[in-house]
C-alpha cells in the first residue's frame, strides 16, 4: 500500500474514532493507539502537551519516553517553537537530538496549535533511517487537523 492509501484509509478511520468525543486526553490516548496500528515501520507514535512553557508527555505508544521537553529542545521542542512540522531523516545528525530510546534513528514531529494557541506536538519515531518523507508530513498534518477539529480545547488542560 501507498502511503498515499495509507493516509486515505487512515483519515476516515480517525474521524470515525473521535465521532461525538471533544475530550482532549481521550482522544490522543485513541489517536495514538490508531497511528501506532496503522503506521508501519514505527517504535514511538504520541503525543506532547504544551504545559506551562514546556511539553510534557501525553498518550502513546511505545517505550517510555522523556516527560518533559523545554521549547527549542530536540526535535519536539523544536516543532513546538518554531511552529512547524520537522523531518528528520538521521535524528543522529539533528544538533540536540533528545535521545529517549537508542533505536530511533528518523523522526517526524507536527505541533499541534488552535486558534494560534500551541496545544503541544505529534511526535512519531522510527528505527530505520528516512522512515518520513513528504507524504508522511502531509497526512499526518491532516492527523492533526482532524484531531484538533474534534478536541474541546481550553487553557484548563
């Protein structure tokens, strides 16, 4: 299957999931189960939350990860600042890689934000080299805009 297909089929299937649910923990915890069965190729799929000036860590899937990440640190701190998706194809060559488990060798992360507020980052793993490319950056960005669409989002996270 395409990644193209991938993301086709994985779109419907989510908004499918969150149907008739707007809260936030629930439906990352939901959100985060779904990527981690569909994606293949992948050793961390979650999600960080924008708390008092830092991200923390929210539902996923996988190892255990860093709890908490200053903005503009690694790769999910970096996102989450800049407010923008990275690709990292070698994580190993990305100046301040927070390494939280050694088999990660490629990452993407997209923030999520909602009316212009951060609300944190989608941050997915893999431990092969150049696991994400644009196909992925563009469906997983669409991941965030129809969770962030299905959320009640408040400063009372």
């Amino acid at each position: 299957m395409t990644k193209k297909a991938l993301y086709a089929e994985l779109h419907p299937a989510l908004s499918s999931l969150l149907d008739g649910e707007r809260d936030l923990i629930a439906n990352l915890a939901n959100a985060a189960a779904l990527l981690w069965q569909y994606l293949p190729d992948v050793n961390w799929a979650g999600f960080y939350l924008h708390k008092e000036g830092e991200l923390v860590l929210g539902p996923f899937q996988g190892k255990p990860a860093c709890i908490r990440i200053a903005l503009g640190k690694g790769v999910c701190g970096t996102a989450a600042q800049q407010r923008q998706s990275i690709v990292v194809p070698d994580v190993h060559h990305f100046a301040g890689h927070i390494a939280c488990d050694s088999a990660s060798n490629s990452e993407i992360v997209i923030p999520l934000i909602k009316n212009d507020q951060l609300i944190g980052v989608l941050d997915i793993d893999s431990p092969s080299f150049s696991r994400f490319d644009a196909d992925d950056q563009a469906g997983l960005e669409k991941v965030a805009h129809i969770l962030l669409q299905a959320c009640a989002i408040s400063d009372q996270r």
